[in-house]
C-alpha cells in the first residue's frame, strides 16, 4: 500500500469534488500534498496509520467545506 502522500500527488485530477481515503497505510502527509485540488470539497482521511501531517499539507484547498481525520 502507500505509505506517503507525496506533494503535488494530485496535480492531474484538478476537477476532484471528493476524496476518501479510508483503511490505509498511510504514515505521513507531506506538505502540498492536496495542491491543485481547489474545487475539493469533502476530504475524508480516516482508519489509516498516521503519524505526520506536515503543517502545509491542506494548501490550496480553496473549497473544502468537509474534513475528517481520524487515525
């Protein structure tokens, strides 16, 4: 599985409205992750292992209305 959300991960999928990531291995969220993903709306980052988010790593994220995260 992945294991790092890498900056600019997202780059191609601008028009994404929603995002989940559930039951993951995730460990860390690197900062711009999400960027270029203005028009998100709803994130949901939840039952994965995370032990960083850097302090940037929701940059950009213009129209997020919904967040969620949970370890």
């Amino acid at each position: 599985g992945v294991s790092r959300l890498k900056a600019g991960s997202f780059l191609k999928m601008p028009s994404l409205h929603l995002l989940l990531f559930t039951s993951n291995t995730f460990s860390v969220i690197e900062g711009d992750a999400f960027i270029g993903l203005s028009y998100l709306q709803y994130l949901f980052i939840e039952d994965n292992k995370i032990g960083s988010i850097s302090k940037n790593a929701l940059r950009g994220l213009r129209s997020l209305t919904h967040l969620c995260v949970s370890p």
